[in-house]
C-alpha cells in the first residue's frame, strides 16, 4: 500500500505528541512494507527537501505564510494536486491548512483520505475562534473524509455534534508500554529529596503551565515539593519560583527515565486530544492530576484526579491527593487498553480497507 501522510509537523523536527505519532506511524508500516511518504512543512531552512529516513520518505516544503501559528505552504498544494498515485491519504488534525488541502484533493479526485483527529481545539488561538472553524471549513474538512480516527468514544460524539458525517472509527492513541515501565533507569537530572511534580509539553497559554506553578506552589507551603518542567515555549521565562526547575525540551529518548524519577505529573491544558504525556506518565506508575476534559477523565479512571480548567485550588487538592497516594496503581489503566502496537495495527487495517 502506498500511504501519503499528510502532517503539519513532525518528529524529530518538532517535539510533541501528535508530531512523534506520526513519525511512530509512519515506521511502523515502513517497517510493515508498506510505501509511506509524510509531506509535511519545512521547520528550518536547513532540512532537506527530501529526506529517507527509518524506512519512509519526508518530503518538506518551506510556509508561504503564517496564520494564527498556522503555516500555509504553496508548495505542499502544488504536490497534492499532482499525488494521484497513491492508495490512500492519511492526514493529522484538522486544523491545518495542510489537511483542508488534503481534503480538497479528496473533493475533487479519487484518492481516499483519512483523517486522525488529534484534537479539537488548537492551543495558539481562543476557544471560540474554533468553535466557528469548526462549525464551518473544520466540518468541511471532516465531511471530506472517508473515514475518520478518534482515540475515544467520547472525542467521536464531540465530533459528531460539529455536524460530521463522515464515517468515524475509535482508535486509542496508544503508547509503547514495554519501554513505558515503573521498572529501569531513572534520569540525573532530576535531584529532589522531596516529593516530584512533573510537567511535560509546550510553555504556551493553552498548556497553562503557570496553573501547574501556582498549584506546586501552594501544595509547597506544607510538603518539600518540587515542579520539574520539561518543554519549550514563549511562556518559559514566566515560569520561575524556588519550586521550579526548567529541563528544557527533552530527548523523546529520555523521557521513560524522566517519568520514573516523578512522583506525579501535572497537566492544566485548556484543551487536549489524548496526551501521550500522560498515557506514558501512567504507564511508568505515575498518578496524573489533569484538567476534566470530556474525552480525557474516563482514560484517568481511579489512577489520577482531574480538576476544571483553570480551578487552581482543585489542582492543588488533587496533587495532594495523589501525593498522599490516595489513588489507584496508574498503569492498569493504561495496559491493555492503549498499546501502540494495538494503534497501528488498526490503523493499517482501516487504511487497507479504503485503498
């Protein structure tokens, strides 16, 4: 089968949950013998054009514009209007031009598209901005499809209010749960003789990662606690306090050592698909105290708290709470449930019916 996956970004280019699952994706059925090509937007001036890489080919093209940290490229239209001689099309999110490209193509010629939705909303823009995005060119886009992947049964009926017709498959957004593991090395760079709070992902205002500081600090004023932070963004010089400690963004590698020195992980998103972060965090025996997100809290089960967006005080009972160790083991929840081995052999299989 000859897979055209269709990525705004991706891994090692950029960090992140949705950029490493479709590097992940993309090996995976390298590796399976199918013919994958990722047309995605060029990050550096520096990468090249066409890169083989761990079994696929990348083919980048550098943005024309930039909209709402949405990179428009010419010349990543100019290749999909010629790629007529794939089986399928694969895109991820919605919310890329790259994909309402993609989508496009499906409208006026025959190539079947998939679309992994990873995730309703976009961090770099207000709510209410994609609320009408989606009830307009995201439906659309959508609507394209021939079939569209969710990770939960709670993200597909989220879908569906927006009007979608498209027919929509349930595919968890699995993890690797062998190197996922409370058992191995433990990271140096966290060095803490006190109680561990871990956040993982993007310094921008839809991660709000300055809740996590103030919750840490306010759980601090009775316990040795420290927030360990592991990513980059426009926010990081915001983020100080005696409770904190800046990593920096991380190699993917690293992050199974990361996890096991934590004695919680924090995520105060506004918004979320389903975070590998905390899939892998509650793999590694980690408890989770995230925000109430429709589509995320029946994955946390009793292995972790959630707390409403922005509700500072209930981030802090619920860091308490999972501190004092008043939860469940976290990584029964997630074993046998969200492997990733599991995602992408589904994944394939559903690709393999529509080409």
């Amino acid at each position: 089968m000859r897979i055209l996956r269709v990525a705004q970004t991706m891994y090692p280019d950029v960090k992140g949950g949705g950029a490493y699952h479709v590097h992940a994706m993309s090996r995976d059925q390298a590796e399976m013998g199918h013919d994958v090509t990722v047309l995605t937007v060029r990050t550096d001036p520096d990468l090249p054009h066409v890169e083989e890489r761990d079994g696929y080919t990348v083919v980048r093209y550098d943005p024309t514009v930039s909209l709402l940290g949405n990179d428009i490229s010419a010349g990543i239209a100019q290749f999909l209007a010629d790629a007529d001689d794939y089986d399928v099309i694969h895109a991820h999110s919605h919310l890329y031009f790259s994909t309402n490209l993609a989508a496009l193509k499906r409208r006026l010629g025959d190539v079947p598209l998939a679309i992994t939705n990873h995730g309703l909303y976009s961090q770099n823009a207000p709510e209410w901005v994609f609320d009408l995005y989606l009830q307009t060119i995201g439906r659309w886009t959508f609507n394209q499809a021939d079939v569209v992947f969710c990770y939960t049964e709670e993200d597909r009926e989220r879908v569906r209010q927006f009007g979608v017709g498209s027919r929509i498959e349930v595919i968890p957004n699995g993890i690797d749960t062998e190197r996922f593991h409370p058992e191995g090395e433990i990271t140096e760079r966290i060095n803490h003789d006190g109680p561990v709070v871990l956040f993982v992902g993007r310094l921008v205002e839809g991660k709000r990662p300055r809740d996590a500081v103030e919750a840490v600090s306010k759980v601090a004023k009775d316990r040795n606690v420290k927030l360990y932070v592991a990513g980059e963004g426009p926010l990081a010089e915001e983020l100080s306090g005696e409770q904190v400690k800046l990593l920096g963004q991380l190699p993917y590698g690293e992050m199974p050592a990361v996890y096991r020195a934590a004695d919680a992980l924090v995520l105060p998103s506004r918004a979320e698909g389903l975070p590998r972060t905390v899939l892998e965090a509650m793999a590694s025996r980690v408890p989770v105290v995230v925000s109430d997100l429709e589509q995320v809290a029946p994955v946390i089960g009793d292995g972790g708290v959630t707390a409403p967006v922005g509700d500072v005080k209930r981030f802090t009972d619920g860091l308490r709470r999972v501190l004092n160790g008043d939860v469940s083991d976290p990584r029964s929840q997630v074993v046998g449930q969200f492997d990733w081995t599991d995602t992408v052999k589904q994944t394939t299989q559903a690709l393999e019916k529509l080409s």
